[in-house]
C-alpha cells in the first residue's frame, strides 16, 4: 500500500493501533449489560485552580452521567444498543476538587494519576474495589499540555486538560473509547477502486475516534473490537455470494457487518443509515481495512478524488462505496442495491467474478469463535502496556512489552486535541470541531485563551 510522507506522519500520529492489554469489560456473553463504574475526579495544583470550582463540579456529572442525550453514559448505552454504559462511583458523581502537591507546568499525566490515586486512597476509594474507571479533570492554564484529553489504550484511565468550566462528550466520549482499545480511526485513499495502491491521508469522520463526533457514533470495526456486535451480526465472509446489510445502528435484528478475509488484513463492510441521535449525516456501504485482525485500528477506505468529503456540505453518501477490489487477494465487493436503513451487498473470493444476476442471497454462517470480541493478552485489569504514543510518535504494534504499573504510569496513551499541529489544520478538521468531534492528533484543536 503506498503511503505519502504526510500520510506516514497521520497514520502514526493518528492511528494509535494500541490493543496490548485487556479491554475494560465490554459486553457480557449472556447480553446482560455491562455498568463501568467511574470515577470523575477534579484535581488542582499548589499553584494552579479552576476558575470556577462550583461550576466544574456542578456540570461534571452531567457531562457523565446525565440522562440527556450528550452525555457519557447516554451516549454509551445508545451506541452499543444498551450493552454497555457508565455509572457514578460514587453518589454525588464527582469528587473534589484535590489539591495535589505538585506544579502544573510540565504537563506531567503520569504524576498527576499517581498522586490523585493515592489522595483517593486517603479517602478509601480503591481503584479495582469502589471504582474502575479513573477520569481526571484538571484546570489547563498552566499545565502547558498540548492535549485537551488523553485516555490509556486500552485500560482505565482518561485525563481531561480543562479550558473552561465544562467539557463536552466530544473530548470525554473520545478518550473513554480510546480505553475501549479504539485508536484514532484513519482513512484510506484508493480512488483508483484498487486496494493495493492506497494513500493515507486524514481520519474517517465515520466514527468518534475519527473526527465524526459523537453523532457518528462508532464504525462497525470498532463495534466488533469491543464486543457490541455478536457472531450473527457480524458474519465472517467465507464464501463468494449475495449479502443483505440493515443499518449498523438501527434497532431489530440482522447482520450489520461483513467480516472478510484480505491478505493478512480483514476488510469490514457495514451500511450506514440515520437512527436514532446516530449517523444523521451518513449514508451508504463503508468499507474498512482491517490490519491484521487489529479491528481497534482500522481505517476508512475512500474511493473518492482526494478530499472530495472534507466540507461540511458534501452528501451523507459521497464517500460511501460502490465497488472496491484488492487485486493482490484476490477479493471483490460491489453493492448491488442501498438505502431505507437496508443493503443488498455482493462479495466474490479467491479471484471469482462477482455475478451479475441477482442470486439469492447467502444464509451465511458465522465462525463460532468470531464473537465481536478481541481477547489481548494481559493482566485481566485493563491497564496499559506498551510504548507511548504522542503527537508525532510512531505507535507499537500488538503485543508490544508491558510497562503499565497501578500507580497510574499507564504507557499507552492516545492524545486529543491541543495546540502544535503536527499536519496542517483541514477546513473540515475545524468545522468538526466546532460541530462538536474530537480534535484529533492530525486535526488539532488549538487551545483557548
């Protein structure tokens, strides 16, 4: 797959393909869901304190925890279809504010996890026993970070780098899906409809991980990474035939992914149509690369002219899919068929010509041990292993060596938003923004005043 140089610069600033530890309890095998107890903590510095205290801790639980549709836990239990959502630790839904004993200029994230868990501790709150997220919400006017959220990849632990006196769902909801195990979600430029000559450029706007916001909700590859998706709705291709898609994230029953072998990757197929306070501005087939089964850290395929989707303005379908083949295993997709929250999908393997007429339909079979769900090595607690990735640096692979320690050193960490731009600031990178997405690393979001 050839890559530009900026190319290179976004996929390793941007696709954090992070997945080395355990993820935080997704969903249960039996359907049950999963309540994630959480913890939101606003913590101040000997020389450094919000603003406006009072006001802090009066939207943070909100922000979490409220029962409108641009919160944490709302936004959670409407994305995975009530599998999964966040619950207050404790009653009053937030705790502090703590002073630590430390400066904040340095920016130092591993510190300020150390030092609140032990103030926490104080207070016999036990990370793993009364809590098992830890979000950390602290004033930004000195800390000199160049990030408004971080968040371990996977594991329990988000930083939120505050600039006023509320963050919204697009930084938090980013950063807790970073401890799903979800990267920056990148995008594939193939205009010549060939998978093999490929350039990445830019984040998907199909998913929150990828500039979408929180109305995109997440991408099929990233439902299947943390286990919203069971084995009859996301079906792994294994034969050529005719496949009927229903919206990712519309309700009912059926399959809303095709899972197909490519190469050493996976190519992930998904249709998306308006449902519920999801997917308002997308339509259409997608298609995602899949890079050796990493599903955390797949990438948008787009077969349009280069930045033909940046504007605001562009249709909810201009970059969905009509037709895409990767010569090189010998896989073709084409879409027979699209709209009105259905998809009627064609897929030929091993190099066989897709039919032409209208063959019924595959009653496919999914793969038994193909449950939606990854299952990293690791200590079982959800923490962090692996090396670091900042603005600009280059991110591990799978399976890379555990450093992550319980006193908050959590090593792989994924940064949102700040000031230094690491590739030019796109238009559509602003307007997302402003819209409410998360800045990513190649679309950062400078910091206020």
């Amino acid at each position: 797959m050839k890559t530009s140089a900026l190319g290179r610069i976004a996929l390793a600033a941007g696709v954090a393909a992070l997945t080395t530890g355990v993820l935080p309890a997704t969903a249960h095998a039996d359907g049950s869901k999963v309540e994630r107890k959480t913890l939101p903590v606003m913590v101040e510095f000997s020389d450094a304190s919000f603003l406006d205290a009072d006001a802090v801790k009066a939207s943070t639980p909100d922000t979490y925890f409220g029962t409108k549709k641009d919160s944490l836990a709302s936004f959670f239990t409407e994305v995975s279809r009530g599998q999964y959502t966040t619950v207050p630790a404790v009653e009053e839904g937030v705790v502090g504010p703590i002073t630590l004993p430390m400066t904040a200029a340095g920016c130092d994230h591993n510190q300020i996890n150390k030092l609140t868990q032990e103030a926490l501790s104080a207070k016999g709150l036990v990370r793993g026993e009364d809590y098992e997220s830890l979000s950390v919400v602290f004033p930004a006017q000195k800390t000199g970070c160049d990030w408004a959220g971080l968040g371990s990849v996977p594991g329990p632990y988000t930083w939120i780098n505050l600039y006023g006196t509320a963050s919204g769902l697009g930084v938090v909801g980013h950063e807790f899906g970073h401890n799903l195990g979800l990267g920056h979600q990148g995008r594939s430029m193939c205009t010549d409809g060939d998978l093999v000559d490929c350039t990445t450029d830019g984040t998907s706007a199909k998913s929150l991980m990828g500039g979408g916001g929180p109305a995109a909700g997440f991408s099929a590859p990233e439902m299947i990474r943390a286990g919203w998706l069971s084995g009859s709705e996301a079906v792994k291709v294994d034969a050529s035939g005719t496949y009927t898609l229903r919206s990712l994230h519309g309700e009912g029953s059926g399959t809303r992914a095709l899972d197909i072998p490519m190469g050493e990757d996976r190519l992930v197929v998904e249709y998306r149509h308006a449902a519920g306070t999801l997917d308002a501005g997308i339509e259409g087939v997608h298609a995602y690369r899949v890079p050796k089964d990493a599903y955390g850290s797949s990438s948008l395929i787009d077969m349009t002219e280069a930045n033909k989707t940046a504007g605001n303005d562009a249709p909810a379908d201009a970059d969905a899919i009509t037709a895409v083949t990767d010569t090189a295993s010998k896989v073709s997709v084409a879409v027979v068929s699209s709209g009105d929250g259905k998809a009627v999908v064609k897929v030929a393997l091993d190099g066989e010509k897709l039919s032409a007429g209208s063959d019924p339909e595959k009653s496919a079979t999914p793969d038994p041990e193909h449950t939606g769900t990854d299952t990293d090595a690791g200590d079982g607690d959800g923490e962090a292993d692996g090396t670091e990735t900042r603005s600009g640096g280059s991110a591990p692979a799978e399976g890379g060596a555990s450093t992550a320690s319980g006193n908050g050193s959590s090593a792989d960490l994924a940064a949102t938003g700040g000031s230094a731009a690491t590739v030019p600031l796109a238009a559509a990178g602003a307007a997302l923004v402003a819209a409410g997405g998360a800045a990513l690393v190649v679309m950062r979001r400078r910091k206020r005043a």
